[in-house]
C-alpha cells in the first residue's frame, strides 16, 4: 500500500484551561493545565496512521522530556520516527494552547528544534518515497525546506499536498506544478490568494478555492467551519463539490483541522476515487476529535469513524452529511477549518 510522509513541525503542547482569554493588560486564572504531544505536522501523522495509511514522519526534536514524549506519542500511533532527529542545544517546539470553555483557543508557538530542519533532512527523510506515496507538508517548518520537500517528492512521483498553514508569506512553496493539493482554511485561502496577486474580491469560498486551483494547477480543499468544506479541481469540474459539515458542541478544536488533513492524505494514498467520500471521512474524523481534550490524543482511530459514518447513514460514493450523528460520535461545528493547530 502507498505511504503518507510527514515533514513538518513536532511540539509540545502545554495547555492551559481559563475561563476567558485575556485582554491586553490583564492577569487570568486558569482552572487547569496539561502537556501533551502536538505541532502540525505530528497531529497530521497520528491522523494519517490511525486512518490506516503507513506513515513516517521527518522532523525535528530536542534532546529534553518533550522530544521524547513526542516520539513515544508517534511510535503508540504507529508512526516510523526513524528521520526525527534529535538536535543538541535546541528545545522541542512547545506550543502555549489558551482553552476557553466550549473548545475555542488561542495558540503561541515557539519552534525550537523545529526551526533546525534542514533540506538535507527532508532530502534523507524522503529517501524511500516510491511513485503513489503522499508527501504532506505544512508551514511551521522553514518555508524553504518545505519548497524543497515539494520538489524532492515530485521528483520520485509522490503526490504533494501542502496544508499552508500558519498562512505563508513565501510563494516559493506555491509555485505552479510544486504542489497537488493544497489544504486551507477561509483565512489561509486569503492569504494565498493574495500572496499569488490574485483578485481579492472573488466572493465566496467556493470561488476562490477554483481561483487558486487554477493558479496552482492543483486541487483546492477549504474548509468553511460551520458550512463544512468544498473543493475545486483545476480543470472546474469540482468546483462545486461541497460537504456540509455537522453540528456539535465542541470540548477542544486544537487537532481539529490536522485530524481533517491527515485523514484526507490517508485516503489519497489508499487510491480514494471518490473525493466525496474522502472529505466527508476527513470532516467526521475532525469532528470526533473536537470531543476530545488534546492534540494527538484526541484523534479518533479509523474503527471509530467508519463507525460514525455507519451511524450516520454516509454510503461511499455521497458528498451529503446529515444534521447530526449519533450522539456517540459527537461531530463538529468547526472542524476542518479552524485557525488553530
């Protein structure tokens, strides 16, 4: 079976519950506080591998109790950390996650180790990509190494699918005919838009996500929060595939979006033909993880959603998902497309 590759970033994520965010100036109590393992492109190979897909994840860690949290995490999810190096003299990314109730959050990030990555890493990373494998980028890594992933991954026949998120500010990872699908949020979606000179006034989601595939050359997935996801193809003939996402009352949102895209590369690598089905997979496993406290630990395994999808009456081969799943399988108001980690 075709592999899922990560490069991308790996972190700690230290969480803290308070009742509201503070404003400029002001002290909060919070009501409690946690460490896990996270960073974005971990979350999206825990996705990746519990959706069944072999993966292996290039990255960076330092040589403290985080790095080796992070690496016990990816191990226990079945994840290959052979190209996670160790880094002498750095600490492992630790992200900061203020947890409002009802799953809102904000999110500092400091890279550590993660800032280290080289290309020669990505380079040794990919060595074993073979022609059907996914190669999955996002951009808390240097931005040049996750251009020169792209490229690499390219050169050995891989699919590359670029999460550009947090939104970037360098277009050398968006050149035409680097990438195959690029993974976004509304927010992101602007950000690339603008960042290619394309008009900012194209209007709704839908128009712009078949705006920049047709700048990119690529397939476009958005996700829309509450309006679920819709998707463009280059040519238009998807321009108008839409999956409506399902409602509930989130607990955390931190993995939500990783969950969505690491699912989503599962499903490329396993040969999906139906990209309906896919992204409805995606949004039900992002939906499942909002019920959860964390980042990797909230991520459903693939059991669990085909599960919800049962339960939910979601046949292969339907774009449509009902108001509501079963209470078992609490889904999501947000999932796929939050800002957040």
């Amino acid at each position: 079976m075709p592999s899922v590759h990560v490069v991308g970033s790996l972190n700690a994520d230290q969480l803290l519950e308070v009742a509201a965010f503070p404003g400029a100036g002001e002290t909060v109590l919070g009501s409690g506080m946690r460490i896990s393992a996270g960073g974005k492109g971990g979350n999206q190979a825990v996705a990746a591998a519990r959706a069944g897909a072999p993966t292996t994840m290039v990255g960076a860690v330092g040589d403290d109790a985080h790095g080796r949290l992070v690496r016990d995490e990816l191990s226990a999810a079945g994840v290959a950390t052979g190209p996670v190096r160790t880094t002498a003299g750095a600490h492992t990314g630790l992200a900061v996650v203020m947890l409002e109730p009802g799953g809102d959050n904000r999110i500092i990030v400091t890279p550590g180790a993660n800032a280290s990555l080289t290309e020669a890493d990505a380079e040794a990373g990919l060595a074993g990509v073979a022609p059907g494998d996914v190669v999955l980028l996002q951009l808390e890594i240097p931005t040049h190494v996750a251009g020169h992933a792209a490229r690499a991954a390219r050169a050995r026949g891989a699919t590359v699918v670029l999460n550009a998120a947090p939104a970037p500010v360098d277009p050398d990872c968006l050149a035409p005919g680097r990438i195959d699908v690029l993974v976004v949020n509304e927010p992101e979606a602007e950000a690339v838009a603008r960042l290619l000179g394309l008009p900012e006034h194209a209007a709704t989601p839908e128009e712009r996500a078949a705006a920049l595939a047709a700048a990119l050359d690529a397939l476009v997935v958005c996700t829309m929060g509450a309006r679920g996801a819709c998707a463009a193809g280059a040519g238009g003939a998807r321009s108008a595939l839409h999956v409506p996402a399902v409602p509930v009352v989130p607990v955390d949102t931190t993995a939500a979006g990783d969950t969505f895209t690491g699912y989503l590369a599962a499903a490329l690598a396993g040969g999906a033909d139906d990209l309906a089905t896919a992204l409805a997979r995606a949004s039900a496993a992002a939906a499942l993880a909002v019920t959860r406290r964390g980042a990797m630990t909230s991520i459903p395994e693939r059991g669990e959603v085909l599960r919800a999808c049962d339960s939910s009456r979601l046949a292969p081969g339907t774009a449509s998902v009902p108001d509501t799943l079963d209470i078992t399988y609490a889904t999501t108001p947000n999932s796929p497309s939050t800002t957040k980690d």
